[in-house]
C-alpha cells in the first residue's frame, strides 16, 4: 500500500520549501533589517527542527488525520 501525503505532509512540506525560500534570499542581502533577522532565525530554525523530526522519523506514520478537518492560517 502506498503511502499518500495527507494535509499535514503537504502543510509542513509548503512550509519548509518556503522556509528555504526565504533564507536563501535573506542570505544573499549585505544588510538585513531587524524583521529580516527575526525571520532569517525563524526559517532557520524551521529548518533545523524539521531535519531533527526527519532523522528521528517523527513525520514517517500517517497523521491522525485531525488537519483533514482544520484551516490553518
């Protein structure tokens, strides 16, 4: 049986390419301003978490499925 990305899979998989996005832009700026920082550290650390969950296989079993039923903005 295959295994399919739920909303879950794909809300953190959004997030991370996005957190990658936005750091390697911020990394190419000579200067950043406070509300870049902030957000250069907050990607970053997304990024460090979700690699400590992946090495761990935190994220490997199925969600319970409670992200089916929610919106998240």
């Amino acid at each position: 049986m295959d295994y399919q990305k739920n909303t879950r899979d794909i809300w953190i998989d959004t997030l991370l390419n996005t957190s990658e996005r936005i750091l390697k832009h911020l990394t190419k700026k000579e200067e950043l301003n406070k509300k870049e920082q902030e957000l250069q550290d907050l990607c970053a650390g997304f990024i460090y978490l979700h690699g400590i969950c992946e090495d761990k296989e935190m994220l490997n079993e199925p969600d319970t499925e409670l992200f089916e039923n929610v919106t998240i903005h």
